[in-house]
C-alpha cells in the first residue's frame, strides 16, 4: 500500500509568507516532526513561477528542506529528506529532524513510499495552483 501525499499552501502570516504544509495519510509531517512551532518552507521558494518545482522526483537523489523549527533551521536545524523516484515509486527517506538529539522527537519520521503518478499529479497541482500569490 502506498503513502498519500497532499500539498498545502498556508496563506502569509504576521511573521511568514505563504509557506508549504505536507500531509500524508492525513497528518502534516511538518508538525509531526517538528513540534512547538515551526513552518515549512515558503511557497515561493519550493513552487517558482518560472521553473519546475524542486519536489518533482528524478532518478536522482536529492536532499529537501520541508521545514523548521520557530527558532529557525540555521539555530536547530532543517527538516530534510531524500527524495527520489523508482521507476513507478517516489520515496522519501533518509529524514533528518531538527534538534533531534534536544527534543521530545525519538525518531524522525518513517521511510515513505508514494504511487508515482498520484505524487506527480499532486505536485503538477501544487505548481499550478497559484492563490496563494494573490495574497498582500
């Protein structure tokens, strides 16, 4: 059985602009993993207007931020994953928590396995999907 992926854009803040939230299988994997606070990283840096998306998965594996704590990653440390596509699977794995030797998370977050085309499908609608712009 594979894992769901669902992307959202959180419109901008008083502190932040719109910033991306993952959830799979239901649960944003941003709070999971981050506890207190946090955000994920900002709409604009992770769905260009003018390129693909880093999230798009490639035979090559690569590092991702998916998010920080409120004292920010450059203190405590990213939420990263590797991701990378396996002919019909996208996985993530090899996750790296902030702070994980300081907080209350024992272990980051599961390796995760994701149907291809619906990981496809959800970054293709992420990437077009651009409300969030319209916002001050």
């Amino acid at each position: 059985m594979f894992d769901r992926l669902e992307i959202k854009v959180l419109p901008p803040g008083p502190r932040f602009p719109a910033q991306l939230r993952f959830w799979v299988n239901g649960e944003d994997v941003v709070e999971e993993a981050v506890r207190e606070g946090g955000r994920g990283p900002y709409a604009a840096d992770v769905l260009p207007a003018d390129g693909p998306s880093p999230l798009r998965a490639t035979d090559e594996a690569r590092r991702l931020e998916l998010g920080e704590p409120d004292c920010t990653g450059g203190c405590c440390g990213f939420l990263t994953v590797v991701v990378q596509r396996f002919g019909g699977i996208v996985q993530w794995s090899d996750w790296e928590a902030p702070g994980a030797a300081h907080t209350s998370v024992p272990h980051p977050p599961p390796e995760l396995h994701f149907d291809a085309s619906q990981y496809d499908a959800e970054v293709a609608r992420a990437e077009a999907d651009r409300g969030w712009q319209m916002h001050p």
